[in-house]
C-alpha cells in the first residue's frame, strides 16, 4: 500500500481544448497503470496479488463474488431505471452513478450492521448494500418526501444536498461512538468537489484530533460537475490525509474487490482505535452529473471511451467467468430479476401519494417547539383562507 509519500508529484497538465461542432470539449489524458493504486483485479478481469490487502478478501466465495455481481447489476438497473423516470417527467431530477458501481458496492459491502453510513445524494449502491429499498430513494427526487426512509433502521443517513456537510455529521457521530465505547465504526461518502469545501477539511481536523473511528471514502470519479481534478489539487487526493496526520490510500475504483479489502482494512482500523483513514477511490463519472447537466459541453468522447474498457461490472464478470463461478445461467437469470426490479421501481414511483402539506412541520426538532407550533397554525390559516374565499365566491354568484 502507497500511503502519504512525501515526495510531490510532478503536476498534471491538461492536453489542451478542441472545438467539435461549436461545442467545447477538453481532452483529458487517458487513465494509465497508476504505480500507486490498490488493485486486485485488472480491467481486464484477471487476478493480482497484493501482499497488504489479499487478505481481507482471502476468504471470499464464489457464491460472494456472484453476490457482489449481483448488486452492481441490479443498482445499475435502478439507475437507468430511475434516469428514464426523470427523461418522461416522473422525477424532478436524479443523480446517476454510472461507472461507481464498483466502489459503492465494494465498500457497501465492508460495513457491518452496526456500523453507520453518511451518503451524499448518489450512493444509490451503498444503500442497496445497507437493505434501504430501491423505490424509497426516489421519493425525495419525486418531491414526496424529505428522504425516503428512517435513518436508524440501517444505520443509513438521509442523502444530504449540501456538498460536504455530511463529513461534519460522520465526525461528530464518530466522536459519540468514541466516548460511548461502542465497538462500530462510521464511513462518510463524497467526492472530489466536495473535498475541495471547507466543511470536509474541518471534520479531517477534528477526526484526527479526536481519533475520531471514521473513513472518509472519496469516489474521485474526475469531474466536480464541469471542474476536472487536475484544477482542484495538485497531489493526489488521499495524500491530502498526510497533513491532518492520518493514513490515506487510493484504491481502483472500478475493482469492486481492492475496494472490499481497503475498506474493511480502513474500518478495522476505524474499530480498533486507530482513527480515521482516507480512502480514495479512483473511478469515473460515466454519465452526467444530474440529470440537468450536458457532459458533452466539457469533456471529450475520447476520455469516456477509454474508462468504458474498464467498467466495474464487465470486468468482474470477465473474472467469473474465467475462474468458472458463474455459468449463463446465472446470468440470464440475473436479466430476469434486473428487468422486475425496474418493473417494480416504476410503479412503485407512479402510486407515491402525494404528502401532507402538514408534514413539512414534522422532525424539525427532536420535542416539540412554540416556532413550529405558530408556524404550523400560520399555515393553517393561511390554507383555510382560501376555503373562504370560495365560500364567499359562490354565496356571490347564488345571490346570498
């Protein structure tokens, strides 16, 4: 494992700007053989060792690995699923995470059920892995609700829209498990914009301060929306843990199996007092940001092109199937269940009721509180107004 070197790298440059069809692209290196990567399978699906990390998957079984399989097929069938939902105007937006399959599940996977997850708003995976229902995330994205799902009952915060914050709430929820004594760990998702925010650098600082039992896992998938990396940092992103006195390490996000070894590495860590870790996966955003963003008018074909020879499901499959552990059967019957559950998905969408005007009041404070008492009958009033004034209306046209 690569951590914290103190040599600095030599700075990326970018290779320039091309105009396609009054459209600009930047043309961006392709990904090569990165000497500082944790990686036990290639792109092209073929196993290799590594002496510090083999043995948190030594164990592993094929009925595992097809497992492991199954979930990123399945999450990526609920995100297509989902994006066709936002296209024919059933959801308001949604964020994809095409091409991260490998790292959501893979460290999805490393928690334990005592441990606790802090999402941003795009790991769909690692909620699958945590047991939240597929259909209970979009309720959020279909304006419904205020999240979905109870936080307690996986152990799986609410997706948090603001970029960042929710690597304060890991940290101070780590320090809880601390004091407490309990034997749990806490993992914080986001990704290379957000580790540019100030809230992020914070809860490094107190995380460390406080050795606090967290893993901070950046899915550096190369874009924060249309900024590439290479304009946000200089070093690497895991060696930014090098100042704030922790270990980091970067993992190939597209390996689902180096990011379950490095994960539950991190969290064994987290467990046995050892404090916090950055983990930085090193992926790709194969869509676009959200559904509201164009990728076309900031990055090059050429550059996707190059991260599809290495998706996350493709070469996991490639190594199944060398290894004998999967026959088609099993692949036609993963079809078979992907297809349900995006079924399922969309009619679970179309009969979300719509939410009481009322619940907006709700889960502002842990007690109840006199603002949100008075706010909540200045509401009243105010809807009742209009049932006034219909009344008034019709004695008007009857003559009364």
């Amino acid at each position: 494992m690569t951590v914290e070197s103190t040599a600095a790298p030599k700075p990326r440059r970018s290779a320039g700007t091309k105009s396609t069809a009054g459209k600009r692209t930047t043309a961006r290196k392709s990904p090569g053989t990165d000497p500082e990567l944790v990686q036990l399978l290639t792109p092209e699906g073929k196993r290799v060792k590594n002496a510090e990390f083999d043995k948190y998957v030594a164990d592993i079984t094929p009925e595992e690995l097809r497992g492991l399989y199954r979930d990123m097929v399945l999450t990526r069938r609920f995100d297509a699923e989902a994006t066709s939902l936002q296209r024919q105007g059933e959801l308001g937006l949604w964020a994809s995470l095409l091409g991260q399959e490998a790292a959501q599940i893979g460290s999805g996977r490393a928690t334990r059920e005592d441990d606790y997850v802090f999402p941003t708003y795009r790991e769909h995976g690692v909620a699958w892995c945590r047991g939240v229902d597929p259909a209970n995330l979009l309720g959020m994205f279909r304006g419904v609700n205020n999240g979905g799902w109870d936080p307690n009952s996986n152990n799986f915060q609410l997706y948090t829209i603001v970029i960042g914050s929710q690597t304060l709430h890991a940290t101070g929820y780590a320090m809880g498990i601390a004091k407490d004594g309990a034997d749990s760990a806490v993992i914080a998702y986001f990704g290379d914009g957000a580790s540019s925010q100030g809230d992020v650098a914070e809860s490094f600082t107190f995380s460390a301060v406080y050795n606090a039992p967290v893993v901070f896992f950046c899915q550096n998938n190369q874009w924060a929306i249309s900024e590439p990396t290479e304009k946000q940092t200089r070093v690497p992103l895991y060696q930014r843990a090098q100042g704030y006195g922790f270990p980091g390490v970067r993992v190939d996000g597209n390996d689902v199996l180096a990011c379950l070894a490095v994960t539950k590495w991190a969290l064994e860590r987290a467990r046995s007092g050892e404090g916090p870790t950055l983990v930085e996966a090193y992926t790709y955003r194969m869509g676009a940001h959200t559904t509201s963003d164009d990728p076309t008018k900031y990055r090059a074909d050429e550059e996707r092109e190059a991260w599809e020879v290495k998706d996350p499901i493709l070469r996991l499959r490639s190594y199944l199937e060398a290894s004998n552990h999967a026959d088609e059967g099993f692949f036609a019957e993963l079809e078979t269940e992907s297809e349900a559950l995006g079924k399922r998905v969309r009619e679970a969408v179309r009969a979300m009721p719509d939410p009481d005007h009322f619940a907006i009041f709700e889960n502002v404070y842990a007690d109840g509180h006199a603002l949100v008492d008075e706010e909540r009958a200045q509401f009243a009033a105010y809807q009742a107004s209009f049932a006034t004034e219909s009344d008034s209306g019709s004695a008007a046209v009857s003559g009364v």
